[in-house]
C-alpha cells in the first residue's frame, strides 16, 4: 500500500501530465482576448472600453454555451476507464449536434438583444463602437462550440496536447490578423476596433476545421469511430448530456454573468475606470484559466476513477486537484498584490487608467486563493457527474451575495469602483467554502456506499 504522501505526489504527477497541454490551451483561449486588449489599446480609452463592454456580454453567451458541453470531458473520462472505446464516437457524435443546437440559439440571443444595448446605461461613445463589434465577434460561438465539442473529446481520453497544439496555432494567427487588420498593415483594410472582432472569427473558424479534420483524418481516433458516423440519434444520450450540461452552463452563466455585470456596473462609473477594470480582469482572468485547466484535470482524474469503480482514488485525485489550484493562486496573488503598478503599463500610459488599476488588483491579491479553489472544486464534482448543486451555489455566491454587496459597496457605502471587486470577493470565498464542502460530502456518501475498502 502507498504512503499518503508517495500516493499524492504519483496523483499530482498524474494531474499536471493531464493539466499541462490543456494550461496551454486555455491560457491560449485568453491570449486571443489579451492581445485584443492590447492592440485596442493603443486605439484609446474609449475602444478600450467599448470592446471591454461588448466583449464581457458577448462573453456570457459564450460561456454559458462552453459550459453545457462541459460535462462531456468526465464523460469521455468514464468511457475510458471503462475501456468501452466505440461508445465515444457515439458520445462525440451527440455532443456535436448539442453544440450545434445551442450555437443556433444563442447567436439568436444576442441579435435580439442588440437593438436594446442603450438599457445597460453605457454613454453614447461607447455603444456607438460597441454595437458593431459585438454583431462580428457574435458570429464567432458556432466555431468555438466546435472545437470545444472535438476538446472534450481529445481532452476525456487523455489526449490533451491535440487542442493545444490547435490553440497555439490559433494565437498565431489572431494575433497576426489583429495587427493587419486593426491598423491596416500591409494591404489591409483599416478596420479599427471591428478588426479585432475580424481577427477573432477567423481565428476560431479555423481552429475549430483544424480540429475536426485530425480527429477524423488521424488513424489513432478509429477505434472510437467503429459506429456508422451518420446513424440515428439516441435521445436518451441528449437528454443526458443536457441534464448534465445546462446546469453547468448556468454556473458559468452565474459567474462570468456576475463579472460582466460587475464591468458594466463599472461603465457607470466612466471610461477610465472600465478602461482599468478591464485591464484588471484580463490578467486575473489569464491565472483564473491556468487553475481552470487543472479543474478539466480533476474532471478527468476524478471521471476516469469513477468509470473503474476506485472511489477512493477518485476522492483523492479531487483533493489534490484543489490543493494545487489553491497553492499556485496563491503564488498569483503574491504577484499581483507587488506588481499591481507594474502590470497595468503593458496596456496604458495613461496614469488615471494604471491608478485605478493598480487598486483592483489589491482585492484580486485576496480573491485568487478562494477563486483557485472554487474552479478546481466545480472540476472535481463534474468528474462525478455532479452539476445541479454547483449551480445552486454559484447562483446564491455571485447573485444573491458577490453583486448586491458590490452594488452596495459601490454606490450607498462609499467604495466607489473598488467595491465593486469587494463584492465579487465576497461571492468567490462563499462559493469556494461550499463547492469545496460539496465535493467533500458527496465523495465521502460514494465510498460509504461502496463495498470497497478504503486505501
């Protein structure tokens, strides 16, 4: 029998080999937003702004559609601990079309939206920039749920470097169309802020053609693909993945709701203050999806486990799973809180824009700990097929608690727009201290019932 701790150090080992390529992918996937931060930035305050405005409302429909497919990486995991290889073509099959589906509709969603963008109280320069950057950068979901959907595919069976290697790519080529077509450089079109929004749709297009082609095309994939790929639809499978996906993507939807309510709350208080509120959010956001890639890695661990029946390692890959989201936030903090004047000057000159900045980044230093392990405990109990609750208290942690508080805060008690990020702390501890509980509770309830001993 291991030793606990030869035990956790082979489990971690285990983790970080998963977590690795799929760290590098989703620090990718903000890359593609971090560079369009940084070159809107040179267009000024007001672009900066106006694509952080349009970027955080598009981001929740986004979101909330990434986290319906979501559920399908434990399920792949499950297949293959339980060596029933031909069952995830069948699984990917399904998936496919959900993602489908759900572009349809939410692309639908905003452009029924659009016309109303004046009832979230922006000024007028900014909803005059916003409006068409948000009609582009729309149409990018359908591609994005594409990849995403051949991601969980890759990623369940343990082959998490295919959707790196397509990322890395993919922050090539839109950084690159970034630059052209922002600025008009060699030939192209100037197109300003919708030049950003351009680069972005190609970006993701090919990316997500990039990753249907390997899977499809590459040899190693053909014994998930034993079953005719057009055959008739099991309905019982896409009432399962939505049972386990829409609970899901309303967690999202409830906390990448609540930070882009945050920004536009922010947008009340002018451009320079939502100039550095983005600034803010997207470096936080940069280490919130390195820990996030380690929550796919519990996800993983934990589905895996489950499918061969070990209880016992499936709790115990969960654990380790959050200990190190929470010790590498941790480290995160500690370099946000001593260079919160340094890290706003790779985006701004603007002294203002770097002052405000560099007082969100003070709450971001105290949040990283409780968001680490927040994401990583939402992974691990998504391994267990496990998603109602997660979004029973994300719901009460960012709407009933993190945005009231911060609206409080912000405009009856005198904060100003650091209460705003006070509140979505106040949500991230209450979430991490449950979810975290949840995990605990409901793999506990799993090896009472188990007839295996614990080891």
């Amino acid at each position: 029998m291991k030793s606990l701790q030869s035990k956790t150090l082979h489990e971690s080992k285990l983790l970080l080999k998963l977590a690795g390529p799929i760290i590098v992918g989703q620090v990718g996937q903000n890359l593609i937003q971090l560079a369009d931060t940084l070159l809107v930035g040179a267009l000024g305050p007001v672009a900066l702004g106006a694509s952080a405005f349009a970027g955080s409302l598009f981001i929740v429909f986004l979101i909330f559609g990434l986290g319906i497919l979501a559920p399908t990486t434990a399920l792949f995991a499950k297949m293959q601990g339980q060596e029933n290889f031909p069952h995830g073509g069948v699984l990917l099959r399904h998936s496919l079309a959900v993602a489908l589906g759900i572009s349809a509709v939410l692309i639908a969603a905003i452009y029924l939206l659009i016309p109303h963008l004046a009832w979230f109280g922006q000024r007028a320069e900014i909803l005059s920039l916003g409006m068409p950057f948000l009609k582009i950068i729309t149409w990018s979901i359908l591609p994005s749920m594409i990849y995403q959907c051949y991601k969980q595919f890759t990623d369940g069976i343990g082959k998490t470097k295919v959707g790196m290697y397509v990322m890395i790519a993919g922050v090539i080529i839109n950084v690159a169309l970034n630059y052209v077509l922002i600025h008009g450089s060699y030939g192209f079109p100037r197109l300003g802020l919708n030049g950003s929004a351009w680069a972005t749709l190609i970006a993701r297009t090919l990316m997500a053609f990039g990753m249907v082609l390997y899977v499809h095309l590459h040899p190693k994939f053909k014994v998930y693909m034993a079953e005719r790929w057009i055959h008739n639809f099991d309905h019982q499978i896409l009432k399962s993945m939505l049972r386990l996906g829409i609970p899901t993507g309303f967690t999202y939807f409830f906390e990448v709701g609540a930070f882009s309510s945050a920004a536009v709350m922010m947008g009340w208080f002018g451009a320079i203050p939502l100039a550095a509120h983005q600034i803010t959010i997207s470096l936080a956001s940069t280490s919130f999806l390195i820990t996030l890639g380690i929550g796919i890695a519990a996800s993983i661990r934990v589905g895996f486990e489950m499918g061969r029946g070990d209880y016992s390692l499936a709790r115990h890959a969960g654990f380790t799973a959050i200990k190190i989201g929470g010790f590498y936030m941790g480290l995160c903090a500690l370099g946000f809180f001593f260079l919160r004047h340094w890290f706003p000057t790779f985006y701004v000159t603007d002294p203002d824009v770097i002052e405000w900045a560099a007082r969100f980044f003070v709450v971001v230093a105290i949040f990283e700990i409780f968001d680490g392990v927040q994401a990583v405990s939402i992974g691990a109990l998504r391994g267990m097929s496990d998603t109602q609750w997660p979004g029973i208290i994300a719901f009460f942690a960012y709407w009933v608690m993190g945005l009231p508080g911060g609206y409080l805060l912000a405009f009856h008690l005198g904060a100003g727009p650091v209460g705003i990020w006070l509140g979505l702390l106040i949500g991230l501890i209450f979430a991490s201290v449950f979810l975290s509980w949840r995990f605990h509770r409901l793999s506990h309830r799993y090896l009472s019932s188990s007839s295996s001993p614990e080891t």
